[in-house]
C-alpha cells in the first residue's frame, strides 16, 4: 500500500512546497515538473488529496519517503533490531498478563468447588470453633464468677398435637459447667405421631457459646399414643464466653424448641447432622 | 430461625448436638433419677452447680439402660465428681 501512494504523496509534496513559503532549499526541477500542466503525478496527488485529507499537509515536508504504517521508524539497522526486540517483548509480556487475567478469572470461578471440597475433608464446615470435642469438655474448667440464668421455653407447629413443655423454668448455669435439663412431651392422640424438633438460643451472638451435647432435637421422636416421655438435653456454655467483650452484658440466655410434626416423605432440609443429608422420614431412631 | 428475613443480618444457625440425640426413654426407667434431679434443683433454687451429682446419676442410668453411649464420666465434665461425691461446692 506504501508503494501506491508514493507517486501521489511525491506529486502532493512538491506541489505542496511551491505554495507555501518556507525557506527550505527547493527543488526546481520539482516545481517545473508540477507547473506542467496535465501531468499525472498532479492529479495522483489531487487524488490523494481528496482520501486522505488536508491535515496531513503539515507534514509532508518531512516524510519525503513515504512510510508504511509498520515500518520502523529509522533506518538504522541497530536500532531496528533493538525495536524488533522491544516488540517482542511487549507481545510476550501482554501475552503473560492476558494470560494471567484469564487465570485469575478461572481461580475466582473454581473457588466455590474447591472450597467447598475443603470443608468437607477438614470438617470445618463454617463454624467457627475448630477443636470442639470431648477433650475440650474434659479440660474445661468452670468459670464460677459468671452466673448465667437459662430460661427453657417450648413450642409446638400448630399441626403437631403435642403436649410439649419443659420440666424446669429455668437453671442457672456457669461457663464451662456441663448441665442437664429437661422437657416433656406428651401425645393424648389415639396414633402415633412422629415429630422432630429444632433448636433456636437467643440473644443470637451467645447461641454460638451454646454447645449441645447431647438433646432430642433434628431427629425423629416418635410417640405411642398416649405416650408421655421425658426429653433431657445435656448442655454446656463454652468457657469463652466470659472472655467475649460482647457477651458483658449477657446474663440470660433463652433456648426455645419447637417440635413440627414429621409426615411421610417430607424431608427437612436440617443442618448437616448426619453429614449434611437431608432428614426423611425412613430414618429411625 | 429468625423471622425477619432481613437481608445481611446474620440468622441463627442451629448445630447439630455433639453426640447425638438421646433415645427416648419409652419405659421410664430413669424417672426416678429424673425426679430426684428436678427435685434438687427445686430445693437449691435451680443452681444447676449444686445438683451435678444427681444429673450425674441421670446419665449414669442412661448409660447403664443402653438409652445413651458409655462414655466416661470425665469427658461429659464430670471429673471432679467422678472421685465420689466430695465436691458439693
């Protein structure tokens, strides 16, 4: 494409030159040639002209030879090489960036299983506390000072026909002292109802001090009719609660049961009890 | 669960109990102690620190009935009244 436009941008300049009146060295034959009338390189330049605007004039005077666009700049061997190098270079490194973002993008994507997937080897599963098991009963030790007072309240699902209340009003407590506590459910139908139950501990920020360790709750109790039995829940408040800033002002904590009635093929979607299943009826006791 | 579903306020996740869920106790066979226990705590103004030993024997009752894993009495926090009933606070 350079070598098209060469004739014309020749043609332009020269007759470019003679109009304007700058003092550089001219070149006569070249202004002879463009007063001839009906010469081609004229109207190749007119022809230019007109595609390629009149702002390129300005710079006619310097870009006697005509440049294609990806030419280097000088002519120089060296600094050729150098900015074929420089070009190189840039390629590789865009490449190594776009690259980069590409991956990035597929990290953020393939965060969710893999994350996933991490919780589920190492059981950390979103709570908090990690080593909370039987040992950390074993050594935990009471902190006398701080007496907290349990209130216990039941609730029934309207469908439910039960009885369900608790045996004690309230119990007060220490952190870090395991405690036992009791409700009652009674069925004064004619059949056997199958219910299960979930847990809720207000104020909410202590509900996660609140350590089970062993209740009647996210699994089916069923009751003969006329049935009455004794449920026991078996608790602790983790120590640290004492040390929480936030749990200063706690001094009442509130755990409520409500007991739904469990219907064939009806499954809850309960936390991950028996490894994150969902709860259907079929399962015994 | 909290009712109002609000967006961004955390609600309350309920955890799975440690060692389960107790079998219910269908026969009874453990009222006693459960009386016992309940009793105590109505004396002593429902300090539960002062009635351990009686809950101790709930679940040893449990235990022994097969309504609850054998455990040692240590790991459900009751070292100190597994040496016998010397610490009554």
């Amino acid at each position: 494409m350079g070598g098209l436009w060469r004739p014309a941008w020749r043609g332009f300049a020269f007759c470019g030159w003679r109009r304007s009146p700058a003092g550089r060295p001219t070149s006569f034959a070249g202004v002879e040639q463009c007063l001839k009338p009906g010469r081609s390189g004229t109207e190749g330049a007119e022809r230019g002209l007109r595609q390629l605007g009149t702002w390129r004039r300005p710079s006619l005077t310097r870009d006697l030879v005509v440049q294609p666009p990806r030419r280097p700049k000088s002519s120089n061997p060296y600094t050729r090489a150098q900015e074929e190098e420089w070009r190189r270079r840039n390629k590789t490194v865009l490449t190594y960036v776009a690259a980069t973002a590409v991956g990035m993008l597929g990290a953020s994507y393939a965060a969710v299983p893999l994350y996933r997937l991490y919780c589920q080897t190492t059981g950390l599963g979103g709570s908090v506390t990690a080593g909370h098991g039987s040992d950390q009963i074993e050594n935990m030790v009471p902190v006398k000072d701080r007496i907290i007072k349990v209130t216990f309240n039941a609730d029934v699902h309207a469908s439910l026909q039960w009885n369900f209340r608790p045996q004690q009003t309230e119990i007060y407590v220490v952190p870090g002292e395991t405690a036992l506590a009791f409700y009652k459910a009674k069925n004064p139908t004619d059949k056997p109802v199958i219910g299960i139950s979930t847990y809720n501990v207000v104020p909410f920020e202590a509900g996660q001090y609140f350590n089970k360790i062993q209740c009647f709750c996210f699994e089916e109790q069923r009751l003969n009719p006329q049935e009455e039995v004794d449920m026991p829940v078996f608790f602790y408040i983790d120590p640290e609660f004492a040390e929480d800033p936030r749990m200063v002002n706690v001094d009442l904590i509130t755990l409520s049961y409500t007991f739904f009635e469990a219907k064939e093929g009806h499954t809850l979607p309960l936390p991950g009890y028996n490894g994150s299943q969902q709860l259907s009826p079929a399962s015994s006791l | 669960m909290s009712t109002a579903m609000n967006f961004g306020t955390k609600s309350f996740q309920p955890r799975p109990p440690d060692k389960g869920s107790f079998p219910l106790d269908h026969f009874g066979e453990c009222t006693r102690f459960k009386e016992k226990f309940l009793k105590c705590l109505r004396e002593n103004n429902f300090e539960n620190g002062l009635c351990r030993y009686e809950s101790k024997e709930y679940l040893e009752c449990r235990m022994e009935r097969q309504l609850m894993a054998q455990e040692p009495l240590e790991k459900l926090g009751f070292g100190d009244l597994a040496d016998g009933k010397a610490d009554r606070r």
